[in-house]
C-alpha cells in the first residue's frame, strides 16, 4: 500500500518538474529573444512597435494593479502618466545633472502621490461610481499641465521637448537604445510587480477585491491597502508615462494624455486579463500591433481599390467588432488564453 | 476551447508577419494610395521603374478631422496626379505617393512616419506633410536625424522659421506669429490705420491645445505696441460649449474678435456669438477657422464672418481648371465629393503641392533629373524662389503669393488675404496684408537661439553655405 | 445681478441638453444594467443619418421617420449580436463591449454617411430673447421644452404602458421578473430602442447646436458627471443632475474660472460629482447600498 502511494507521487513529482523545466525553458527563451531583438528586427520595429509596446504595458501592470487585483475602478490612468512625464521633465529641467532613471523614479514617486490623494476617495465610495475620483483626476491634471506653463518650461506652445538619453555615460538615443531603456526600465518593474501581487501585498489586495467586508473583520487593513493599490499602481504609471515621453515620442502635449488614452490602458489590463502578470503585455501587444497588422493587410489587398477613407473606417468597424467578439468569446482575457494553450503544450510535450 | 487556440496562433502570426517585414525597403507593406473614385478601377500611381519620386502621406481620413483632411489630402494628391499625367512627372521623374492613416493622433503620426520614411519601392521620400501640429512636434528630432524635410505649412512652430536652428523644419507661407500680426494690420485697416486700435478692445478666443496657445506672447506684444486692450479667452477642447465664453465677451463688450478655432470649436463659436448678438463680420479667423467645413454647420450664423486665407478657394485659376481638366474629368480625381473640388483645404492642398513639388524642381537642377534624397530635397526648398512670372507658369497666379525662401528664412511668405462668407461660399474682401515682420524676426530668433542652446546646436552659417 | 441671472439660466438651459443624453444612459442601464458608453456614438448616428437623408431630398418628418427606423434596427441588432452573448459577463467586461461597440458605430456612420461635416436646421431661430435685462437663447429654451415632452412621454411609457412597467420590474429585481414570466431579451431591445429615440432626440438637438460632425459623439463626456450625481438608474436624478452640472459648470467658469485663466468647465462638473459622491456615495437618487456586519 504504502509502496503505491510513493510510486504515484513520485511520479507526479517527477511531472511537476518536467513542467517547471518546461517553464523555465521557455522563460529563457523569451529572455534570449528579448535580448537578441535589436539584431534581428528593424529600426522601424524597434522605436515605432516594440518601445510603445513596453510603455503601454507598464502602465497596464499599474491598471492592473488597481483595477485587476485591489478591484477599485480607475480610469485616470492616463493622468498618472501624465504627471511622471511632467514631473521627470521638470526635475531635469531644475537638475539637469540628475541621472535619467532618477528622474524616471521621481516622476513614479510624484504620480504615486497623486494617485495616493485621488484614491482617497475610494474608502468611503464602492463600486462604479468610484470613476468619479479618477474621472476627475484626468481631467483637472490635463487641464492644469495646459494651463500652468511653469509645468512646461514655460514655453509659448506647452510642448516639452525631452532632454538627451543618457544613462551611466552611455548613449540611448538611437531607436536600439530606446528599445534597451525601455527594457531595462519595464522588466525589473514588472518582476517587482509580480513578486508584490503574489505576496502580502497582493494578497490584503484580492481581499478587498473579492470580500471586503469579511476582509475588514479578519483583521486586513483595507483601508491601507486600497491606498497602496492607487499609490503602487499610479506610481507604474507614472514611469510608464515618463518612458512614453522620453524614449518613444520625445515630445509631450497634455492631450497626449487624455482620457482615450486612460480608456486605452484600461482596455489593455481588461484584455489582456485582469489578475494575470502576463495579460498587460498580452494586452498591449494586441492594441499596438493589431491596427498595423490591419492596415498592413488590409491596405496590400484592398488598397488600390478602395478608397483610404472607407477603408480606414472598416478598420475602425473591425477592430471594434474584434473586441466585442473577444469578450463574447472569453471575457477573462488573453491571459486565460494563453494559459490554456500553455497547458496544452505542457500536456502535449509531457506525453513524450 | 478550440475557438482560443486558432485566435492565439493567428494573433501570434499576424505579430510575426508585421514584425518580420523589412520595413526599410518600403515594400508590399505600404498602402498604395487609390486615386479613384471608388468602384472605377486600379490605383493610377505608376509602379517604381527606378525614376519615381515618392511623397509619404500621414493622412486622416476618419475621426473629428476627417474633413479638413480629406480635402486637403485630396488637394495634394490630383496636384501630384496631374503632375504625373500632364507633365509626365518631374522633368521625366514621375511622383509616387502612398497613405498612412494617422487620425490626427501624434503616435499614430509617428508610427506612419517611421513606416514610409524608408521610401517606397526604391523611391526616396522627399519630405513628409502630416498637417497635424502635435505629430509636427513630434517629427522635429526624427525629420532632422534624418534628413528628410518636414513641411508645416500655413502653422506649426514658430521659431523653425530660422532655418539655421530647424535645416529641416518649413513652416511654409505662414507661420503663428506671422498670422497674428497680419490679422492685427487687417483689423486695423478697417479701423482706419493702425494708429486708429489704440484704446480699442481686442479678444483673442484660442482653442486650448498648443497650436491655440502659440501666438499669446505675440499678441500682448502687439497690443503693448499699439496700444489696443487684449483679453485672451481659452475654450477647453474641443470647443462644444463656449457659453461660458462669450458670456464674458459680452461683458467686455470689445470692437473685434479674433478667433483661432480648430475643428467644431469654429461653428460653435459664430453660433455662440450669433446668441449674444455679437456681428459676425467682427469676428476674424485665423488660417484653421477658414473653410466651408468651418462655417456651414454654423449656418446663418456664419453669414458676414471675416477669415484670413493665404489663398482663395474658386476654380477660377488655371491650374485649378488643368486639374479639373486632366485628372478629374477621366475620373482619377481623389475626392469623394466632387462639390468640394475648388474648397478652401482642397486648394490648400495644391498649393502645398505646387510648393513641394517646385522643391523637387528646384534641387533637380543642382543634383541631376533624378529621384533625390530628402536633403538633396531640403538644399531645393531653401531655393525656392516663386515670382509673379513662375506663378504665371505653374497656373496659380492670384490662388499663391509669390514666395522666396532661404537658409534664415524658411517661411517665406507672410501675407495673407481675408475673405468673407456670404452664406454660400467665400468672397475675398482685401487685398494682400502683410504681416510686420521685421518686429517678429528678432522674437524668433531669440526663441530658436534659445532653442539651439537648449539642445547643444550650433546654428548653421547661411552665408558660408551660400559660397559653397 | 442681471448678469448673473443670465449666467444661471444659460447653465440650467445647457443642463438640460446634458440630461437628455444622460437619459438614454440610464433607460439602458434600468433595463439591463449596462453602461453603454456608445451612447454618444449612437447620438452621431442618429444625427448623421437624419442630415443625410434631408440631403438626400426627404423631407423632415420622412427623414425622421426613416432615422426612428433605423435606430430601432440598431437596438435589434444591438441586443442579438452584443448583449445575448455577453449575459453573464461581469460588468467591466460588458462596459468594454461598449467601447467596442462604439468604436463600430463611429467607423460605420462616417463610411456609410462620409466625413463631411453638416449643419443641421431645426427652424428655430437663435436670436436672443430679451427682458429684464436678461437675454436667454431662444433655442435654448425651444430645446428644453422638448425635453421636457420628452421626459414627459417616458414617464408615460413607463408607468402605463406593459412595456414600461415590464422595464420598471425588471430593474428592480431581474431574477422575479423572469419568475414572472417577463421576456428578458424582448425587453432589452426596447429598452435599446427606447434609448435610440432619446439619442435621435438628443442628437437633432445638439445637432443644430454645434453642427452634426464626429466630435458630436463627444457629448458623452457631459453625462458622466450627471449620471454620477443623479444616479444611474432614476430619470429624475438625471434631470436634478444635469441642472445642477449645468449651472454649476458656468457660474464656476465665469466666477471662479477669471481668476485662473479659464477652462475649468472642462473638470468643474467632475470635481462636483465627486463632492457630491462623499456625502452621498450612491448619488443623489441612486440605490442606497446598505451594508451591515
């Protein structure tokens, strides 16, 4: 009898590990390809795909944080952007001396702040009606960085111009180095992120998302932790907008910040699948390279018949109804998709 | 679960494909643009032979701006078609041109730009046009890094007028501060002389985004000089509601108002100043508040409205007539609405052709009958020189103003005239104003000296270049 | 003080154009518990439609009743391909369909009806009425009365007809609804249908107001804080909201806004909503979530 037993789970342990085997294999995979990017791919890909990639899926992981596994419901995503792009400006505005990733950080650390003050409200509002504080977040920050021009250097236009990218004495300024900024700024970011939701820290949050009031008696500290969630969250947007801003457009408006932009990040975490470490990466590369795939195919075939306006607009139509079709089809993201194919693959190359 | 596993893969190939594509080269992954009606057959740009020249377009054709940018692009586009089918292309170069749809947003601008700025089939870019201020802010590093020319006629900003500091940056026949001050001369004009606006009351409603706010220093300078009272009013994006607005206006009561619209922030203004009866022929509008598309949702609000242009809508110039004649009547024409033919963007746009195409001209003569690279481009519209006698030429004599730029001055122009609505179409009402250029020079020069320090530049040394 | 009086009013009127689009979002929302962000793009459409065909030489009542047609088809079509597949989807899920769903309607109004931009004439002057030193827009008012019938005849809908009552039952408690033997599915697409007609309503008016092109669908942005102050789910909330957003929203642009440099309409109405939301964290009329340990 007991012979048996220790047979089964000696096999089975012997699965789990060809699975974690597995897992890491293909962990250094992606590392390796992420690694070898810049060699194999265009420039174009490099500065016009991949960098916007990475931005948007930092402030995806910073959505997902709020909204996927604290549960509290923001759309102001796009202002926390907003004020790390304006405040790591500034900064080196002021001191200009200042490392770059210093003031990548301090543009984080302000937009926590901010996010911090605009998550208040969510200890005493539940539910959708929480958007208010969010809602009211974008539009007073947008309205203010136009407004205020000490924010922009006062220059007459309100666009600000980023300064040169250096790092360490090393120059990050061609589109291969704004790919390896981004990398170096996103990865550590996304590791920490994932290391703090499968921790204490994540989990006092899917308490509150999941049974706050049970939560509360047990004896989490809800109330801190729904702070955290806007402060950690608004602080990977911020980054995330201050990467946006230096290492992919080099200029930035207000209104590059608006709230399409907010209903683009939100729509990223969701999509990607909220409550997952991997659904914002999955997510952003959706909405960066589903549209120019689109137009790519689209436009080889059908542009030298039809006319570029009607085309567009059918994008417009697909995209939309691709969306709605995702949802219909699996509501909890690409991440879920992913890890049934994962499983899949597990099961298929395990049965070997 | 099936459904999950086919959507994944063809994500993922869809990915690989976009991915893997030698975007560079400029191949198969561009849009060929269709310069049909729709229905009426294959696309009419010729396929590279090895002579083409190529113009990237980062149009938009689809969202809030859709207008302005299909009769621009379409402008653009017939001049380039009958360039191609009367004159057989540029001194035997013929233009090729493909489309990449941007809606106005600035990364979708600057992700066009990285896409076509390889050129298209072999042919070379000659300069990029996306007619948006924020991508053209956007552009600025990317354009100079490499050397392709970037055209930001009638707006953009500023201080690129030093050709010095910005080598690759045309704020061509109009720039913000250059509008400004010529509207300020139209307005004292009416009042009988510039000396007439002191002590007159002058708003300025600007839209609140970059382009709006780019003359507010100008202004005040201006009403400093002369002595006119300026209130600047913003109207937050996108303008749908100005109550608010022209409330305070008509609590300040002023004798002009200067409005620099964008999009429906223009209707909903001369409605909003129909509602507090202020009369629409005091109100002004600047180069982007000028167009049918502006005035006519506004309807008989919009009747007597003043607007600045730098040059007329109307078929009545003949190159307007030769387009008509050589690429619209066999139906290769690019607008989808015929009416439109002859509007205030439609002509915009072939007049912006007409400019980059005569760069194109100009550099051949240095470089050889041959497609150019950008900066070979570059070198050509520093040297456009367009007179009374070449506008006779090229058939728009009376729709430009003859323009001459330089190494300092990549503007050019700086004239306008102003036209009016009658409620059917716009009559022009003045004559050349033009704008007070020897004040704004040394502003602009200040600013893009500042500029140049700011970013470690050394300005370029015209007159040494000149000798070369 | 006629000044301010002017001020006042102008907000209540503009108000009032606000809660007509919130009242299409609170139909749905009633209905099927829905935040159907493409309100604002089905506004464009309904619009868009109606100017295009009294272009096209229908007359008005021809045009309207044509624009009525298709609404309801979209409200069909609505329910069949977006709402049926997606009824256990949790909220968030459903709000993004929304989106979505947006993001088609504008795509198919401008490749249907072209990006030209319209003026839309309702034949109601806008020269300012005047008295007591007070001038008020006269299509202002003209725009309130009809809300007001508006709202009028919704109340009617739902307190008299079968179908109204079926959607006040529904919203109240969905699961005895079905017990009782209510068709769900019929119900949604009225109650989509019922939202476009207030979004063809809410589109001719804003239509002649600032002109029928894309940034039409933009209105959406105004609801919001109406919608939040008022409560999703009551009409009257939503009329208490927009007056109180509405007037709120000028007195604060001309009063406060002079003091910094203008523009505070743009989040004047949000930082109010979320005033009001402290005090009142369900809105003014919305259901009291009571929780008790």
């Amino acid at each position: 009898m007991s012979t048996d037993v220790s047979a089964w789970s000696q096999s089975e342990d012997v699965k789990m590990t060809r699975k974690t085997a597995l897992s890491i294999a293909a962990t250094v995979l992606v590392a390796a390809l992420a690694l070898a990017l810049p060699r194999l791919v265009t420039d174009y890909v490099l500065s016009a795909i991949l960098v916007p990639f990475l931005a948007l899926a930092l402030a995806a992981i910073g959505q997902n944080l709020v909204t996927g596994y604290a549960g509290q419901l923001s759309v102001g995503s796009a202002a926390f952007m907003s004020v790390g792009a304006f405040a790591a400006y500034d900064l080196h505005l002021h001191v200009p001396s200042i490392p770059l990733l210093v003031s990548f950080a301090f543009g984080g650390f302000i937009a926590a702040v901010t996010g911090a003050l605009f998550g208040l409200p969510s200890l005493r509002i539940r539910g959708f009606y929480l958007v208010a504080s969010t809602l009211a977040a974008q539009f007073f920050i947008e309205w203010l960085f136009t407004k205020v021009g000490w924010f922009s250097g006062n220059s007459a236009s309100g666009v600000i111009m980023a300064p040169p990218l250096v790092v360490a004495g090393l120059d990050f300024s061609s589109p291969g180095g704004h790919y390896w900024l981004s990398l170096l700024v996103v990865v550590p970011l996304a590791i920490l992120g994932r290391n703090l939701v499968q921790g204490r820290v994540g989990r006092a949050w899917m308490a509150v998302r999941d049974m706050e009031i049970a939560a509360a008696i047990v004896g989490v500290p809800t109330r801190r932790a729904k702070l955290l969630a806007f402060a950690i969250g608004s602080f990977y947007c911020g980054v995330a907008g201050a990467l946006w801003a230096f290492a992919y457009l080099g200029t930035v408006e207000p209104h590059g910040f608006d709230l399409d932009r907010s209903f683009q990040i939100l729509f990223i975490a969701i999509l990607g699948g909220l409550g997952s470490v991997v659904g914002p990466f999955l997510g952003a590369a959706f909405v960066v390279l589903f549209p120019i795939a689109l137009d790519n195919v689209a436009g080889g075939a059908l542009g030298s018949v039809v006319d570029p306006g009607l085309l567009e607009n059918v994008e417009k139509i697909i995209f939309g109804s691709l969306v709605i079709l995702f949802l219909v089809k699996q509501p909890a993201g690409l991440a879920r998709l992913a890890a049934i194919a994962w499983t899949r693959l597990c099961r298929v190359a395990l049965r070997e | 679960m099936h459904h999950s596993r086919i959507a994944l893969l063809s994500l993922a190939s869809i990915a690989l494909l976009t991915a893997c594509r030698p975007q560079n080269e400029g191949t198969s992954t561009d849009k060929v643009s269709s310069a049909t009606v729709p229905g009426s057959g294959p696309a009419a740009t010729p396929k590279s032979e090895g002579k083409t020249q190529y113009f990237p377009l980062q149009s938009y054709r689809v969202g809030p701006y859709a207008a302005g940018g299909t009769g621009f692009f379409g402008g653009f586009i017939d001049y380039m078609q009958l360039v191609n089918t009367r004159d057989s292309g540029v001194n035997g170069v013929k233009l090729t041109w493909s489309e990449c749809e941007t809606e106005y947003v600035v990364e979708r601008g600057v992700e066009c730009y990285e896409r076509l700025k390889g050129g298209l089939d072999g042919a070379p870019a000659a300069a990029m046009n996306p007619l948006s201020v924020g991508i053209a802010y956007a552009l600025i590093d990317r354009a100079t890094t490499d050397k392709i020319p970037l055209i930001t006629i009638n707006h953009g900003r500023t201080d690129s007028t030093d050709g010095r500091v910005f080598p690759y940056i045309f704020p061509l026949v109009l720039n913000p501060y250059s509008e400004a001050s010529a509207i300020v001369n139209y307005i004292g004009q009416r009042e009988g002389g510039t000396d007439h606006l002191h002590g007159k009351k002058i708003v300025v409603l600007y839209h609140g985004s970059p382009y709006g706010k780019e003359t507010i220093p100008i202004i005040d300078l201006l009403a400093k000089n002369l002595g006119f009272v300026a209130t600047q009013i913003e109207v937050p994006h996108p303008g749908s509601e100005q109550q608010s607005q022209w409330l305070q206006i008509r609590q300040i009561k002023p004798d002009w108002v200067i409005l620099r619209g964008w999009g429906i922030m223009n209707p909903v203004a001369l409605k909003s100043a129909a509602k507090i009866g202020f009369p629409a022929d005091h109100v002004i509008g600047n180069v982007w508040s000028n167009s049918e598309e502006d005035v006519t949702p506004a309807g008989a609000a919009g009747t007597g409205y003043v607007s600045v242009t730098t040059h007329p809508s109307g078929r009545d110039f003949d190159v307007i007539k030769d387009i008509e004649k050589f690429v619209v009547a066999p139906g290769k024409g690019n607008l989808q609405d015929p009416k439109r033919f002859g509007s205030v963007y439609y002509n915009l746009g072939v007049v912006n052709g007409i400019l980059n195409v005569e760069a194109v001209r100009v550099a051949q003569r240095k470089y050889g009958k041959r497609p150019l690279t950008g900066e070979e481009v570059r070198w050509g519209f520093e040297h456009i020189d367009v007179d009374d006698a070449r506008l006779k030429e090229l058939g728009a004599l009376g729709l430009m103003q003859p323009i001459k730029l330089s190494c300092t001055d990549h503007e050019g122009g700086g004239a306008v005239r102003f036209q009016q609505w009658d409620g059917k179409q716009w009559k022009v009402v003045s004559d050349w104003v033009r704008s007070d250029r020897a004040l704004l020079r040394p502003i602009i020069e200040e600013s893009s000296l500042k500029y140049a320090k700011e970013k470690g530049l050394t300005p370029r040394d015209c007159e040494a270049e000149a000798r070369l | 003080m006629s000044f301010f009086l002017e001020v006042l009013i102008g907000g209540l009127l503009a108000g009032v154009m606000y809660t007509m689009v919130a009242l299409g979002f609170v139909i749905i929302y009633k209905a099927s518990g829905v935040f159907n962000f493409a309100q604002g793009a089905m506004v464009l459409f309904a619009a868009l439609t109606f100017v295009s065909l009294v272009e096209r030489g229908l007359s008005f009542p021809w045009a309207l009743a044509g624009t009525l047609g298709v609404m309801l088809l979209l409200a069909v079509a609505i329910e069949r391909v977006v709402l049926r597949p997606l009824v256990n989807a949790p909220p968030l899920a459903l709000f993004l369909a929304t989106l979505g769903l947006a993001s088609v309607l504008e795509g198919l109004a401008q490749s249907v009806w072209g990006t030209q931009v319209h003026g839309l004439d309702l034949y109601v002057s806008d020269v300012p009425l005047g008295g007591l030193g007070v001038q008020v827009s006269r299509f202002d008012l003209f725009a309130a009365a009809t809300a007001g019938l508006l709202v009028l005849g919704l109340a009617i809908l739902f307190r008299t007809t079968r179908a109204g009552v079926s959607l006040r039952a529904v919203a109240d408690d969905p699961l005895a609804a079905i017990a009782v033997g209510i068709d769900l599915p019929r119900l949604w697409t009225i109650a989509w249908g019922v939202a476009g007609v207030v979004a063809l309503v809410a589109g001719l008016l804003w239509g002649a107001r600032v002109g029928v092109q894309f940034s039409l669908s933009l209105v959406v942005l105004k609801a919001l804080p109406v919608l939040i102050i008022g409560g999703f789910s009551s009409i009257g909330g939503a009329i208490a909201g927009g007056l109180i957003v509405g007037a709120t929203e000028k007195l604060a642009e001309v009063y406060v806004g002079s003091y910094v440099g203008g523009g505070t309409e743009s989040w004047s109405p949000y930082v109010l909503a979320l005033g009001f939301l402290l005090v009142r964290p369900a809105g003014l009329f919305g259901e009291r979530i009571v929780e008790r340990v």
